[in-house]
C-alpha cells in the first residue's frame, strides 16, 4: 500500500479496529501499522494469516483477537486487552458491519436484532468501552463506519440502512458529549468500494457500469480511499472536526 500521506501523531498511537482483518479492515489495519501505530483488532474469523503477513510487510506485528462483536463482553474484554498491549485506545474505528440483503416482508424479529447487535448495537459498546481510557489520555478520535446507502434511500436491505442512519445520530450525539473531554467522533459514510466481497457477490458489469455513471469521479472506489480518509480522521489533522459525516464515493450523493 503506497499513502500518499503520513500523519506523523499516529506513530505510537494505540487503535482498535473492528473487523480489521479482511476486506476494508485489513486495509485500515495496513493503513495504520505503516503510520507506525500499534493496532489491535477483532474478528470472527482466524486472521493468523494476515497477522504474519502483516508482521513481514510492515515490522509491525498487530494483535488480532478473535471475537464476535455481538458478543458485548467479548467486545468489552477485547479492548481491555488491547489497552494493556498497547496503553489506552486513542483511536477506535468502528469498522465490522454486515449488509446481507433482505427483503422487508421476509424479516423476522431475529434478523433484525441480529442486524442492529452487528450494525449499531456493537458500536455504541466500543464507543463507551474507549472513553474512560481516552479521557484518562486528554483525547481521543472514533470513526464510525456508516455508508451512503441510506443517503441514496436504496432498498434490498431496510435493516442495514436504518441501522447507518442511527450511527450518524449516535456520532452527533457522542461528539457533543465528549467535545469537552477532547474526544472527536466523526462519521466516514464509502461509496461502493470493491473489495473481494463486492466483487464476488454483487458487482456485475451492468452495476458497476450503472453506478460509475452516477459518480462525479469516473474511477471505481478502492479500499485505500477509504484508509486514508480515516487515517485524516484519526490525526490531529483533523483536530476540529467533529460531529461529522465525511462521504467517501466519488461524488454520488450531495452532502451539506
């Protein structure tokens, strides 16, 4: 990965990334170990793989533990763990979401609970996990993942968008409430970016020739995009920006 940009306030930072290890993930975990950050991050699946590859690539070896955001007291332990790797969590980016298609006359009362634990519920809990160990470090930086799919009133996917929309309330809110501590929350809402995921399972050639025609920008979405969008987010750089939705899809919806 070549940034175009490095942050020096992020060396030696501590991160904690959610679902670090694949698609937008492991890009922002790369993105942060090469700012010379000690990341930590979870994920449901084994990501020994990645953490060797990670450790040869970068001479940073990032500590992976294996959890389900669901899981509350998984999530809770897991940062508890990080900051005693890494000292207290100065940077969290609310990463992991899922956004399996469903229609609204097919979900049941799981699914959806299950859709909001994973897409807004996780969230909030790593949100106050970080702040006592943030206010203890006179500051801190959260960015929450969101997406444009609510802004553009898609459908396919009722639950996933409702839940984006709470997490642009629940960053408003935050950031009001930890402005005084120090405590930046923003919002990064992507595009349509084409990690292996996307391309696997919805990306035809029609879509994605549909959708570039919508952008301002005639060039596909790439998880570097969005890594280095977070990583302005995550540095004093950004220091009084708060609050905020920053939109990331080369210019597919009009914000402001």
């Amino acid at each position: 990965m070549d940034l175009n940009a490095t942050f020096h306030d992020l060396e030696g930072a501590s991160v904690f990334i959610t679902g670090g290890g694949s698609g937008i993930g492991a890009a922002l975990t790369e993105g942060f170990l090469r700012q010379g950050a000690r990341v930590a991050f979870v994920g449901r699946s084994d990501a020994s793989e990645f953490v060797e590859r990670m450790a040869a690539e970068t001479g940073t070896r990032p500590l992976f533990i294996q959890c389900d955001i669901t899981d509350i007291s998984a999530l809770q332990a897991a940062i508890a763990q990080a900051a005693d790797a890494h000292g207290p969590v100065g940077i969290l980016v609310n990463n992991a979401a899922n956004d399996q298609r469903h229609a609204t006359l097919d979900v049941d009362e799981a699914f959806w609970d299950w859709s909001q634990a994973v897409n807004l519920k996780a969230y909030f809990f790593a949100c106050q996990a970080v702040v006592p160990g943030m206010q203890q470090l006179g500051g801190g930086a959260i960015v929450n993942f969101t997406s444009i799919s609510y802004m553009m009133g898609n459908s396919g996917y009722p639950a996933y968008t409702t839940a984006n929309s709470g997490i642009n309330g629940m960053t408003r809110s935050l950031a009001r409430e930890f402005g005084p501590d120090r405590i930046r929350v923003n919002a990064l809402a992507p595009g349509w970016v084409l990690t292996e995921k996307q391309l696997d399972k919805w990306a035809t050639p029609e879509g994605l020739a549909a959708h570039l025609e919508r952008q301002c920008l005639k060039d596909h979405l790439a998880p570097q995009d969005i890594v280095e969008s977070t990583l302005f987010l995550a540095s004093k750089s950004s220091r009084m920006i708060s609050g905020q939705a920053l939109v990331v899809d080369g210019g597919v919806v009009v914000s402001g």
